[in-house]
C-alpha cells in the first residue's frame, strides 16, 4: 500500500481491517480500518469496532507491516519514489463471540 509520508520509512505498524462476509465471500465488503504502532492498541480499536458492526457477518484481521522504500527498482530514481507497507505474515484473526458483545480471536503470530 502506498504512502506519501516517507518518515514512515523503516516504522513497523499494526493494520486493522474489518471485512463482512456474505457467505460466498470472505471479503465480500469493507469496514472500518485503522492503523497503530503496536499489537495491543490494535487488539484494543478492535474490540471496541467489531461489536458496533450492524448483524453476525463481519470480521476481523490485525496485521503487522513495515514501510519499505519500492523505488529502486529503477537505478535511475536514486530517491524515495515508492514507499510501501508491506506485511510480514504475523496476523491475529477477530470473529464476534456468541454473546454479540465479546470479540473472540484466533491468534495466529
């Protein structure tokens, strides 16, 4: 994902993403997101956003990432022009709990 803050360049971060599944498709519609420094604010924004999602269908993921200037592919930039987030695999999986309130998770990394 791209980004025009280049002081981000090397920061490691936490996305959050809230997806509704409509049965066919796990990612069939997306919700809220936001981004944190670390795991535990992460885990804090969702257990306060999943539950607010209207009905039982909505999900969520926590990943983390870092910044990565993308722009050399090309020797002939010689500056910053691509700075990505790209994620490491470490991800925690939110489902709303039976009570409709709670958020269970499927802790994964």
């Amino acid at each position: 994902m791209e980004t025009i803050n280049y002081a981000m360049l090397g920061a490691t971060t936490w996305r959050c993403h809230i997806w509704r599944d409509n049965g066919d498709d796990s990612y069939a519609e997306c919700g809220p997101h936001a981004e944190y420094p670390n795991r535990g604010l992460a885990k804090v924004w969702m257990n306060r956003t999943l539950p607010t999602q209207p009905g039982r269908i909505w999900w969520g993921r926590i990943e983390r990432g870092t910044y990565a200037d993308n722009s050399f592919d090309d020797p002939g930039f010689g500056y910053v022009q691509d700075a990505d987030w790209e994620p490491d695999g470490t991800e925690d999986i939110a489902f709303l709990a039976a009570d409709g309130v709670n958020v269970d998770w499927e802790l994964e990394g």
